[in-house]
C-alpha cells in the first residue's frame, strides 16, 4: 500500500521516499512535525475551525483513517469537514512558518478527496489547508484531473518500490533539512 505520506515524501525528494520504503532508513521526524501531531486535536484548533466555518460546519473528525484497497493508497487526514450543503472534505493543518501552495501540499489534499471519494461515495472537489501559526485558510480546488494524477503518483510510487531503483538526486536547499539526508549520498550534503 502506497501512503498519503509516501506521496509527500515523493514530491519533497523522490530520493527520500526511496530511503524511506525501499531501504527503510531510519526516520527521525522534524520537531515541526512531532508538534504538529501533539497539537492537532486541542480544542483551540477545533475553535479555530468552528471560527473559519461558523454555520457552515455540521461536524469534524480529527485523525480519521482513509483507504481506496483496489486503488492501494492510505491516509489520515487530519480533519474531516461535515459541511452543512452535504459536502464531506478534507483538512490539513500545518504548523509551518511557510504559507506557499506547492504542489507537495496540494498534492495531499488531492489524495485525501480521491479518499474520501472512495469511503464516502460522494464527489469532492475542494479541501482546505489550515496554517495554525498565522491563522489562515486556504481554499484548494480539486478537479478529476487531479485525482487522475494521484491514481498516477500510486501507481509510479508502486513501480519505484517494485524496481527498486533508486532515483537521481534533488539539488535543492530542501536538503538541509532533510531527515536521512545522511544516507542518501549526495556530495556535499
């Protein structure tokens, strides 16, 4: 099974999601991450929520598992969003001081929706990304074509792990914070 994670990973460095599942290298979790997983189910997250929705929100469940089995993807959201027009979408909160919208985060959201497509047997075209930090929402739009491209990311994670090819190197200034930097060996790193 292929990970809503797995495909992060994969979009942050091809490299480290090889690392990661093939050669199962240790992984130590940034602090940003470790926080973000303590903090994700405390009331003030839920009243900030409530607060961004107000009558537009039925319900949220924090930390609900997903998976699509003929499809082979897993994850858990972070929030499920119960919207009162019937909508059920996704919610990923970042604890970041980096409010972009790379392809890496919309990526997840992607995911999510073709989960919650699949669990719930209803279209999802939309998801959210909540910033804690600065106390901001945005709004991400999820067309077919995206979940056709997540259906394509599992099935190209699948063959990486089925190869066991290892991937060429990111050249990036992501590799200074990367978390088995020290097994990848790139030069100068």
């Amino acid at each position: 099974m292929i990970s809503v994670f797995d495909i992060l990973k994969y979009y942050y460095c091809p490299r480290e999601f090889y690392l990661l599942k093939v050669l199962k290298a240790p992984f130590r979790a940034k602090t940003k991450m470790v926080y973000g997983k303590v903090q994700q189910e405390k009331e003030e997250e839920r009243r900030l929520i409530r607060n961004f929705f107000g009558e537009e929100l039925k319900d949220i469940q924090f930390g609900v598992y997903l998976e699509d089995l003929d499809l082979g993807l897993t994850g858990i959201v972070d929030a499920l969003l119960f919207l009162n027009n019937g909508d059920i979408v996704p919610l990923e909160m970042k604890y970041t001081d980096f409010t972009d919208l790379n392809l890496q985060k919309k990526k997840q959201i992607y995911a999510y929706a073709k989960l919650i497509e699949t669990s719930f047997r209803k279209s999802v075209n939309y998801g959210y990304i909540l910033f804690i930090k600065q106390r901001r929402i945005k709004k991400i739009p999820v067309t077919a074509d995206d979940k056709l491209f997540i259906i394509n990311d599992v099935t190209k994670l699948k063959k990486i792990l089925e190869e066991e090819k290892i991937p060429p190197y990111t050249h990036s200034r992501k590799c200074n914070y990367c978390e088995v930097k020290r097994f990848c060996g790139r030069p100068g790193i």
